[in-house]
C-alpha cells in the first residue's frame, strides 16, 4: 500500500464529508437574513416562525461542521507534515484570521441567535442574524484565500533553513495582501458563495416542496420555498456568469488543469467544446463525444479560431488525470445548467399562479437538493485533482509533502477509525434532521415585530425575575392556516 495514495484518499474522505456543511451554512444563513429582514418589515409572525425554524436546522448544521473541519485541520500536521512546513507561515496567517474575524464573530452571535427570540428585540435579533451570516462568509474567506494561494502562489519568497542537519525550504510572506489576493481568489470565492447560496435555496425549497405535498405547514411552506426560490434562481444565472469567469481565469494562471477539465490534449485553434465524452490519455482523444466546434476557444479569447493550449505543452508527469478532471468538472456544469432550467420554469409557474399545484415539480424539488451537493462537492474536486501533481502549484509536488514518520498501516487504520465515526455522525445528523422536519414550525404567534426595544426586553425580563406577570403586553397566538391564504 502507498502512503501517499492512502494520505490522499483519508484527506479526500475528510474533507468530502466536511463539506457537506460549510456551504449549507452560508446558504441557510442568507436565507435567515432574508426571513428575519421580512418578519421586521412587514411584522407578519409567519415569517417569524419560519425564520425559527430554519435557525434550528442553521444550528444542528453549523455543529456538524465545526466537528468535521477540527479533523480536517489536525491532518496537516499528522499525514502532510512536510507541506505543514512548507506552507505554515502563509497557512498560519490565513487560519489566524479565519479564527479571529470569522470564527469568533459566528459563534459569538449563535447564541443569540437560537436562543434570544423572546429575550432580544426584534431589531437586535435581526442584527445577530446578520452577523452569523457574515460570520460564515467571512470564514470562506480565509479557507479560499489559504487554498487559492496553493493554486497561484504570490507574495511570498522561498527561504532554506536547517532541521537536524538537513536543508530544508519553506515559503514565507513577503507580501500578505498579494497573499490574500492573489490571481484566483475573488474568482474562486464568488464562485464558492454562489454555490452556497444554491444549496441553502435548494435545501429550503426541498423540505418546503415535501411540506406542500403533504399539505402541512402550508403557509409557511409556501412562504419559504417562494423566498428560496428568488435565491436560487439569482444565484443560478449567477452561476454561470462566475463559471465562465472562473474558468477564463483557470486557463490563464493553470492552463494544463483546462486543458485537463475540457480533454484539450493538442495545442490547435478552433477548439471545440465538448458536452461530455471519454477522454483517454492513451490516444490522447475523447471517445464518444459530443462537441461544438470552435467554442472552447470563442469561450476562452472570444474568437472561435484562437490558439488554445493542450497538454502537449506540458511534461507527461506534470499532467493532472485527464478522465476524473474532465467528468468532475462535466458534470458540475452539467447541473449548473439543470438549476437554472429548473428554477427559471419554477419562476415562471409562480408567476402565472400555479406553481403549488404542479405536483410533478414538487417532487423533483424534494430531490433536487442532491443535486447542489453534488456540484459542490465535485468543484472542488475538479480544483483539487486538476492541481495535481502539485499540492502547490509549480513549487512542490503532492509526492514530496507527506510525512516520512507515517506508515501505510497508520493511515489505513486512521481511514477505517474516521469512517466509522463519520457513519455514526451522518447517522445522528440524519436522525436529528428528519425529528425537527417532522416536527415542522412552530405556530405563528400574533404580533408585529418592532413592538418591542431593547429597554422593553430588559424591563420584561426584571418583571419576570420579580415574579410580576407581563401577560398584558404578550402578543396573542393564531394557529397556522393551513397554507389556505
């Protein structure tokens, strides 16, 4: 058994899985801001109770993430200690910062969140709902800064020092905003929010669709998957306007990782754009493939006869695997596209007024939510494995940055120790998940929701302590109507 195979398989695993929760943070943390900025407008309870709800869901997912990711991180200095040193001093700062403005400013304001609904004003919950959306976002940051710098490297310069009488050589900051933003960045993480955005849109119109379906909770079903649905479709158009953007900017810094994602082996002009195929590295062709002739190159330089380079421009053992670059990055366009086709005819069904009563699409919106996982999960891979054989691009190779100290028999019985844990995590998640969705919203309560201000909230509670009963100030309560508007 390789050490190296193994070391990458166990950070694959752990990030895959990982993963599954950042981006539906982020997701349903801007559709919290959304609910809550609608519930202080307009005062209507309904979206109050939805805004409760989804806070319970943001708050089992946001564990679950924090859970993973402390895995994920204690890695690089167990499997990966040679890139650890490579890397720590721009890694470290970028992690710093992620701990500092962004960690601390989600968790901080959680609390409130979840809990400070009757012990917060409107106004100041609103505002704690704000910052734990931009708390998850602030995160990405830093995680998208540290991973797009290991893609275009800038900022930095390499230094030789000595351990135990060997030379070794790290990489240390020279410049830590050509660090921050260095050629892949803003494009990297637009394009990552985008997808978060997605998946939180999709997952609301997911459990909502099933809710309409069952006729339960319909009010605020239909409330929430309509909001959901004006996320998803912006962020779907958005989707592909940031793509192009993004893979524009791919071909110009990582040329080989194009070449790789499209199966563009010879360097030609006139470039065709395959919709899907088999490339083989052997004959250096796609097999069965469907192509739009001169549209790669239109795409890229915005002429159709341009020059586009291909793999012959590289060394043989610097190219990426040409078959798993090609499809991961295939299929996740592939179904950018499908969320738009949805979400655009989704849009116009609610605009005719008859969106509700197309059961057929309903049920494809409870199951359309595997979908943004799926893309998600597999636009990184296509970023990670199209890196390759670089961990960082152009300076060190993946083969070079394991630990010497750590056997193949470690790693495998480390995977085997972390899959175990994950099935019994995904089990409690998935447990925790269907008893909340079970349990739908909570009654919408009467009210409007600037009643109340900060003094009025610290006054209730003195009243509450000194056993004095407030119930004249409480706001009456309406069960929900069913959807029935």
């Amino acid at each position: 058994m390789d050490v190296i195979w193994l070391s990458r398989v166990q950070f694959a695993l752990t990030i895959m899985f990982h993963y599954l929760f950042p981006p539906l943070t982020i997701g349903l943390g801007a559709m919290l801001v959304i609910l809550e900025g609608a519930w202080l407008k307009t005062g209507d309870p309904g979206y109050k109770s939805a805004a409760k709800f989804w806070t319970k869901i943001f708050a089992l997912n946001f564990a679950m993430g924090v859970v993973t990711g402390i895995v994920m991180e204690f890695q690089f200095g167990t499997n990966w200690a040679t890139y650890s040193r490579y890397v720590g001093d721009v890694f470290g700062s970028a992690l710093a910062a992620e701990g500092i403005f962004a960690f601390f400013l989600e968790s901080g304001f959680l609390a409130v969140l979840v809990f400070g609904w009757d012990r917060v004003s409107p106004r100041m919950h609103f505002f704690s709902a704000l910052m734990v959306s931009l708390g998850s976002i602030f995160s990405s940051i830093w995680i998208v800064v540290a991973n797009s710098w290991q893609q275009t490297p800038t900022g930095y310069h390499l230094v030789e020092y000595s351990i135990g009488g060997r030379t070794q050589i790290r990489a240390e900051i020279t410049d830590f905003w050509a660090v921050v933003f260095n050629p892949s960045t803003v494009e990297r993480l637009v394009h990552v929010w985008i997808g978060a955005f997605i998946l939180g849109a999709f997952f609301v119109m997911s459990i909502t669709a099933y809710y309409i379906l069952r006729k339960r909770h319909e009010t605020f079903a239909r409330r929430s998957f309509t909001a959901a649905l004006g996320v998803a479709l912006v962020a779907s158009l958005a989707a592909l306007v940031s793509g192009h953007s993004q893979a524009k900017n791919v071909y110009h810094n990582q040329p080989a990782k194009m070449a790789a994602f499209e199966g563009h082996f010879q360097t030609a002009g006139g470039v065709p754009l395959y919709l899907f195929g088999l490339p083989d590295e052997q004959t250096q062709q796609v097999r069965a493939g469907v192509k739009l002739p001169g549209v790669l190159s239109f795409l890229i330089h915005n002429d159709a006869k341009a020059e586009v380079k291909g793999l012959d421009r590289f060394p043989k053992d610097e190219w990426p695997p040409v078959a798993a670059s090609f499809h991961c990055y295939h299929i996740m366009v592939g179904l950018g596209m499908f969320f738009i086709v949805i979400t655009v005819l989704a849009a116009i069904l609610w605009w005719r007024g008859t969106l509700f009563s197309k059961k057929w699409l309903m049920w494809a919106f409870v199951f359309a939510v595997i979908g943004p996982y799926v893309a998600n999960e597999l636009g990184w891979a296509a970023a990670e494995i199209g890196r390759q054989p670089w961990i960082v691009y152009g300076l060190l190779k993946t083969s070079e940055a394991a630990s010497p100290a750590v056997g193949a028999a470690e790693v495998l019985g480390s995977i085997i120790m972390f899959g175990l844990i994950y099935l019994i995590l995904v089990g409690i998640w998935l447990y925790l998940l269907n008893a909340k969705i079970k349990a739908g919203p909570e009654p919408a309560a009467a009210g409007t929701a600037g009643s109340r201000g900060f003094f009025d909230t610290a006054a209730r509670f003195a009243g509450h302590e000194k056993g004095v009963s407030m119930t004249e100030n409480e706001p009456g309560g309406s069960e929900d109507n069913g959807g029935r508007e």
